[in-house]
C-alpha cells in the first residue's frame, strides 16, 4: 500500500532500530532539541539488545584505567583495531555508565553499595558493569524504551521496517518505512541513524535472533555507503548444543568469569576458560574435530546460578540441571566485527546516514572483538552519533520522489547453511569462490571480503592462508558500492 503525499514526516534524525544503540541515539538528539523519529521491527523492549547478556566494559576499578582496557582492546583485536577508535570507547564508557545511573538503570553493586564489577575472557582487570547478573540488556533496553515512548520529540514508529534509504544529489535525506499493514510512511530527516544491529543470523547456527540477517548494512550499500571488515564474524564459543528451540541459546561469558571450565569427552579442560574468543572457539573447534562429538562440556555445578537466572531458567526448560548435569556446548555466529564503515562519530561515507552498535564499523573491535565492549560502544557512539547527527544540514525542502522498495532483507535458508560451510569458523578460497554465486547479495559481499583477505587473524581463519600477513596489520577491508574490495589504513 503506498502513501499518500500527506503522510511524508519530518524530523531532524531518523533512527532505525531500537536497540541499546538506537534507543540511547534517539533519547540523546531528543535531549538536545532535534525531533526525532524512531522505526522499529520489533515493540520497543523486544529487540536484540534486550537479550543481551554481556555487561558494559569500563575501568571503573581503583587500579584499572583507560589506558589498561585500551592495551587489553588492541591485543584482542589482533592487530586489526583502530586504534583512535579504541581510545575513544576505553575513555568515554565510564562516563556513559554513570549517564545510564542517572537515567534510571541500577547496576548491580557489592553489600557495600559499590557496582560489582565481572571479568570476562580478555580482560585484565574486573570491569564489566552488570545489571540483574545476565539480565544486563533486558534492564538497559526497558529503562531507555520507558523513556522513548514518552519523550516529547520522539516519534515512535512500530511495528515498522525501513525499506530503502531515501537520497538526494549524492545525500541521505531520510527513509522509507513500511508498516506491518504493507502501508509506506516517507520520513525526510537531515540525518538517518542506523542502529539496526548485525547480521549473525545469516549463519545456520547462531546465538542472534532470526532477524539479525544485517538488514541495515543492505539498506546502506545499496543506497551507496560502503561496509567494512566483513570478514569478521565473531564465533561465541558457548552456545548449547542440543537441537530444537534452544538450540544457540548463548551462555554468557561472565559464567565462565566466576569459574566455570569446560571439558573434553574424557572430561579434561583443554583450553584456558578466559582466552579471548577466537582462541576458544577455535580450541572447540579442533577438539571436536579430535573427538568426533557435536559438543563439549561446561562444567557449572560449582557456579551460583541465582546470579544467572534466565540462564538456569533456559537449561530448566531443557531438563538440564547445572548443579548435577554437564551442559553441551559448541560455537555459533555471534556478534559482527564489520559493518557500515563509518568514523570515530558513526558518519559512514554517504553524507547524511550514519550508523552506530554492531551495524557500524568504526575499527573499534579488530579481528576479535574483546567481551562487553559492545555494549559499551552502543552508548559511546550512541551518543555520538546523535550530536554529530544533530549538526547534519536540514534537508531540501522537496528532496525528490521518495524511493522505492528495496530487494527482500530475508535469506534463502540455502544461503544461511552455505554461510555456516563456507565462511565459518574455518574458511578456504574454494569455499569462498562458490559463495560468490549465492543469491543474496550480503553473503556475495562477505565472500569478497574473505577472499580478500589471505590470511588468518582473530576471527577470520583461512586454512589456506594459515599465518597473519604483517602488511595488513590495521588495514580494513571496503566492499560495495559496485566496487572491488579496497584497502584503507584507518587512523
């Protein structure tokens, strides 16, 4: 059903997506004056975000500082993260947890009133900020949606999908959004804030919920912006193991911070717990491979699961018990390292549209992201990207013809499968050269990202090309826009 010229809105910033990174966008642009309207797939507190079990990283700690979460970023990275981009988010997250403390979030804190600071794998120093144990995303989102829905200068548009991005003389000028109904609402806006999360649910296996398949970094290149570091596609190395609807469900890496281990078929450890993710997904990997085995095991039963308890909760539906049982995991598609390439303020390379969270790739993560630093960036560039969208020029008055639909943002589940094969956690060009002919136009470009890429580093595994290249140390690959991959240096 189109829209009638009647139903065009205008704001000052568009935002599609409404998780941690969208929400906390729109409520910053709203607080500095802009009117904002915010698209979303999902009703406000039932995003991706809102599974989140991370905490946010941040050298709160008497004894930590930037400088040490910096040094434990760039290591994780392997040699591929910018390092301005690391220092912007190592600098700048304390200060947005105590922003999230006034805007009503309660973070978990010790019996003396301190906030109770985790570890996580990668990390030297206790600093990931939780809230209700693994509940951290479900307490953030709620307490941001509660105020999104109120707030005066924000617009709230859901259920809702942005269906192509709206441009003018080589500019983003806002959106086209499609109701659930099939009716098209045109939004013209000085700025357009993807915050539309990543694209792990392209895998077969996967810890995301099924809409995580990059909708936005679609959007993005085809309107013209270019994606970054596709390549790297972080694997969790716990996720369970056991088939049907659980299948993927993801066990939060703080667990094994309190001291859970996990064990081979004969019941050994066999990799260091804490390393960061690629080495132990990657370890998982090679013992399966060993053992033949689908799964190993995670060891829970001296952990206090009243600490985790919608993970106690997911294992109960399953008729596992972590007090007795050893609980089956494996590694599944996680978090997206790459994405709309954008700089340190979440501007991509197409005047007017800017992405932040895991759509965005500012450099920030490398080649491995490091744990909680994630959540920590959608509010880092949340913000950012909200001033920045902010300042954009307001758009002509008559922009143009509102776009067109874009192709579906859904997979073919044969695409989802040939991911899994080809671009897992292990990857060869014979593999990748047959992906090229994939019928969906994002697992072509992830093809050529890897492809591009003849080496192995952090999360991208080539066994053909086994050892890092020093040349590409920094180096980001760009994809899209028509173009061959390229290279750039990000300072």
């Amino acid at each position: 059903m189109k829209a009638s010229p009647e139903t065009l809105l205008r704001s000052d910033v568009a935002v599609v997506g409404a998780g941690a990174a969208g929400l906390f966008a729109a409520l910053v642009a709203a607080d500095l004056g802009a009117e904002v309207v915010l698209v979303t797939r999902s009703p406000l507190a039932q995003t991706a975000s809102f599974w989140a079990q991370g905490g946010i990283a941040a050298a709160l700690a008497e004894g930590d500082s930037p400088a040490l979460h910096a040094q434990d970023t760039l290591a994780a990275g392997r040699g591929a993260a910018r390092e301005s981009a690391v220092r912007v988010l190592c600098e700048e997250s304390p200060a947005r947890v105590h922003e999230l403390e006034q805007l009503g979030v309660s973070f978990d804190a010790d019996r003396h009133g301190n906030l109770a600071l985790g570890l996580e794998g990668g990390h030297s120093a206790r600093r990931i900020v939780h809230a209700g144990g693994a509940a951290t995303g479900r307490r953030i989102t709620r307490e941001l949606s509660a105020r999104a829905a109120v707030h005066e200068r924000i617009q709230v548009l859901e259920p809702a999908a942005a269906v192509a991005l709206w441009t003018h003389d080589g500019r983003c000028t806002g959106l086209l959004a499609r109701r659930r109904d099939g009716f098209e609402l045109p939004v013209l806006a000085r700025a357009t804030v993807l915050a539309t999360g990543g694209m792990a649910a392209l895998w077969e296996r996967t810890t995301n919920p099924p809409g995580a398949v990059g909708a936005g970094l679609g959007l993005a290149e085809a309107a013209g912006a270019r994606l970054a570091d596709l390549e790297f596609m972080q694997f969790h190395p716990t996720a369970l193991r056991t088939g049907g609807a659980r299948d993927g469900f993801l066990i939060t890496e703080a667990i094994r911070g309190e001291g859970a281990t996990l064990l081979d078929a004969s019941g050994e450890r066999f990799v260091d717990e804490l390393a960061p993710r690629d080495h132990v997904a990657l370890a998982i990997e090679a013992e399966l491979a060993r053992s033949g085995e689908r799964a190993v095991s995670l060891d829970l039963r001296e952990i206090d699961m009243t600490r985790f308890p919608n993970i106690a909760a997911a294992l109960a539906e399953m008729g596992l018990d972590p007090a007795r049982d050893l609980v089956p995991v494996a590694p599944a598609a996680h978090y997206t390292m790459g994405g709309v390439a954008t700089d340190l303020d979440g501007r991509s390379t197409l005047p007017g549209l800017l992405a932040v969270g895991e759509s965005a790739c500012s450099g920030l993560h490398g080649a491995n992201r490091l744990a909680s630093n994630s959540l920590a960036e959608c509010f880092v560039w949340g913000r950012r990207a909200a001033v920045a969208a902010s300042a954009e020029p307001a758009p002509p008055p008559v922009p143009g013809p509102a776009p067109a639909p874009g192709p579906p943002s859904l997979p073919p589940e044969s695409t989802r499968a040939a991911l899994w094969r080809r671009a897992g956690l292990q990857r060869d060009a014979s593999g990748l050269r047959d992906l090229l002919d994939d019928p969906f136009p994002l697992a072509r470009l992830i093809a050529a990202a890897c492809l591009a890429r003849e080496e192995s580093r952090g999360a991208h595994q080539r066994t053909d090309h086994p050892d890092s290249d020093p040349a590409l140390d920094e180096m980001h690959t760009l994809v899209g826009g028509g173009s061959d991959p390229c290279w750039e240096r990000w300072q």
